[in-house]
C-alpha cells in the first residue's frame, strides 16, 4: 500500500509538470530532465536496486520521525511548526503521511518536487540577473548537478533548503529592482523559514538585513537634507533592525551558531568545532585550531577543504571517489566565477549574492570537520554558485553547443 501511495503521488506530480511545461513551453527540456532524473533515484532507493549515498542516517531517522509525528499529532502539528530543533522538515512531511497515509515512497516524492522547483528558481534568477541563455545553461547544470540529484531525491532537509534559500534570493533580487515591500517580506520569509530546517542556513537573511539597513539609511539622510521623507524605507528600517537588534543585543541564538556573544567567546567553541574531525573522511589533523591566533589562516584552508575536498591525497576508498568528482565540480565553478567576478561586481544585486555566499562558506567551512559532511553541506550553496557562474559556463560545458547559444 505504501508503494502505491507513492506512485500515485510520483504520477501526480508528472502529470502537473507536463500541465506547467504546456503553458511554458521554453522549460519544457530542463524540468522535465530534472524531475525524470530525481524520480528516478527515488525509485532506485524505493526497490534497493542500489544504496544511494547518505540514504541511510538522517534520512532514515527523520522519516521515521514524521511517522511518529504522524501518529501522535496528526494534523495538529502544525501548532508545534516552528520550534528550534530542526525537525521541520519530519513535521512538514508528517501532515501528507496524516491526510494520504504513511509511505516512505511519497516522502522522498515531496523532495523532488522541491528540487524540481529550485531548477526553475534557478533559471528564474539566471535570467533575470543575465540573459536567456545563461539562465538556460545554469537551470541544466541545476538539472544535472549530481548531488543536487541525489539530495532532492532523499527524505533530507537540503532540497527545502535550496527551495527556501532561492525563495530568499528572488525576493532580494525583486525588491532591488522595484523596491517591493512584497519582495521585501518574501526574502524575509525565505531566510525566516530556513532557521528552522538549519540554523546557519538563514545567515544570509541577516547579512541582507544588515546591508539593506546601511543603504535605505543613506537614502534616508540624503531625504531629510533634501526635506524629504520616505515612509515606506522608514518603515522597513524599523522592521530589519528589530531581528538585528535580538541577535546583536544576545536576545536571540541562531541554532548551532548562538549568538553575538559567541563571537567575542570564539576560543569556547574550538573544541565543538575539532570534535567534527573524525572517522576516515576527516580532515587532516593540522587543520585543528589550538588558539585564537590560528583562527585565520586556518579557517582559510578549511573553507577550501570545504569547498573542493576530497582532495585526491584524501582517498582512503572507493566512495571517496564520489567526493572528489563532487569537488572537482565545485573547483570548476569557482573558477566560472572568478572569471566572471567583474559582472558580479558591476552589479549590486550579485554583490550581496556573492557577500552572502562568502558567508556561507566562511561559517559552515569553519564549522565543518571532515569532508563526509561538507559534501552534503555545501550542496546547500551550490545554486548560488552556478547562478553566479551562468554567463561563463558555456566555456567548458556547453563548448559544443557554442553556435547554437551565438544565434
């Protein structure tokens, strides 16, 4: 019964898609590839043709969380949504398993549905920050990108991370360009959203928050000199500083960070951070920080143990190899947007996209200790890599198809 509900609801979401494609004929290609590639490792894992990585754990254990949730909540779960815990996504997935019944099948299912979207959230902003062709180029990659196939297919928190992060991203990106309260409460709700499914993942909120604060303040003093008043940018100052102020004043702890006072306690937290350093995917013993005054160079080296690891002296076996090829992507992507860093630059919009990104890299790279769960970390982030990186993709990737995308 439980692999019936789950075809239904697989079947369901196709027959949609091809209703969405018919009336958007120009994502027909990318969606459909997206969806047919996810569903298709949702049924790999469903019949154990093969043991799809990191199907196991977390995302065994919080299936079966959302079918406790199920069975002792129902759907008043919804009063217990947001509690600090990260366990929004076993609640989200218990209210389906309440009103259809339970199906680990159909579970997976809704993480396809959010990976599926996030390609065109992918395209959308590609587009909207370059041109056509490289929001077409950059949704592929999405479509493609293995680990983005994979997360999306598993009962993990990381495709609703992705989905509610681009959630976040278009609604910055929209109130940048017309100055939308609307966009404004879309990107706060995205950010929002993301504490709780995992805490550092709604960092980029406050950094938006942050910049948006130093800017409408300047264009607020340029009013009153000119003896103009902006209620509008008055009242969103007012509303950023109020989550800015909870966090600077230690009244609130973002999950898994704390709060402001723990960055004037950095040296605490050293042994929580070296005690991710275990088991044969771990990160090589130099990189243990000791004191304050190793803290810099490094968090360097971390972040890039982060972002490209396993590196090929780091292989001890064969499911290492997964990773490096994992790695290798990741390089060849900051590497599209290293040479394409002037656009970036030129525009404020992929500025702050590029500060935020940093600070993702920069936080879960310090606090990550082996490479087994920076894999899985840093797929979070990988759409904000491939949309900075659009324009330049077709230099490697879609080399053969350069006439095509010159017409």
């Amino acid at each position: 019964m439980e692999q019936i509900i789950g075809w239904i609801f697989l079947l369901t979401i196709f027959f949609f898609l091809i209703l969405w494609t018919k009336k958007k004929p120009y994502l027909k290609d990318f969606i459909l590839v997206a969806f047919l590639l996810r569903a298709l490792c949702v049924l790999i894992n469903e019949y154990e043709i093969i043991i799809l990585p990191d199907s196991q754990d977390d995302a065994r254990t919080f299936e079966l969380i959302a079918r406790k949730f199920s069975s002792n909540y129902g759907l008043m779960i919804v009063l217990d949504f947001f509690k600090n815990d990260s366990l929004l996504t076993p609640r989200f997935i218990s209210i389906f398993y309440t009103i259809f019944g339970e199906s680990k099948m159909m579970a997976q299912c809704i993480s396809v549905i959010f990976g599926t979207l996030s390609v065109y959230m992918v395209y959308y902003l590609s587009n909207e920050l370059w041109d056509h062709h490289s929001a077409k180029k950059a949704a592929w990659v999405a479509a493609f990108f293995p680990n983005l196939i994979l997360y999306s297919s598993l009962t993990l928190r990381e495709p609703y991370i992705v989905f509610f992060l681009l959630i976040g991203l278009i609604g910055i990106l929209r109130f940048m360009q017309k100055n939308s309260f609307n966009s404004f409460l879309q990107a706060i709700t995205g950010f929002y959203l993301l504490i709780f499914f995992h805490g550092p993942a709604a960092v980029g909120g406050f950094i938006f928050l942050f910049y948006l604060i130093l800017n409408l303040i300047k264009k607020q003093i340029k009013n009153l000199y000119n003896s103009r008043l902006n209620l509008s940018s008055f009242f969103i100052i007012i509303i950023s500083l109020i989550p800015l102020t909870l966090f600077l004043t230690n009244n609130y702890k973002i999950p898994y960070i704390g709060g402001v006072q723990t960055l004037f306690e950095i040296e605490n937290s050293f042994y929580h951070i070296n005690n991710f350093m275990v088991d044969t995917a771990s990160y090589p013993s130099w990189l243990i920080i000791n004191n304050i005054s190793e803290l810099f160079t490094k968090t360097i080296f971390k972040i890039l143990y982060f972002l490209f690891s396993p590196f090929i002296w780091d292989i001890k076996s064969s499911y290492h190899l997964i990773g490096l090829f994992d790695g290798t992507l990741y390089l060849i992507f900051t590497i599209y947007v290293i040479k394409n860093r002037h656009s970036i630059w030129q525009n404020p919009i992929t500025r702050l996209f590029l500060l935020i990104f940093i600070c993702y890299i920069v936080i879960y790279g310090l606090g990550v200790g082996n490479f087994g769960q920076g894999i899985r970390h840093r797929s979070k982030f990988v759409v904000m890599l491939i949309i900075l990186a659009a324009p330049k993709i077709h230099r490697f990737i879609f080399s053969t198809h350069k006439k095509l995308y010159n017409k």
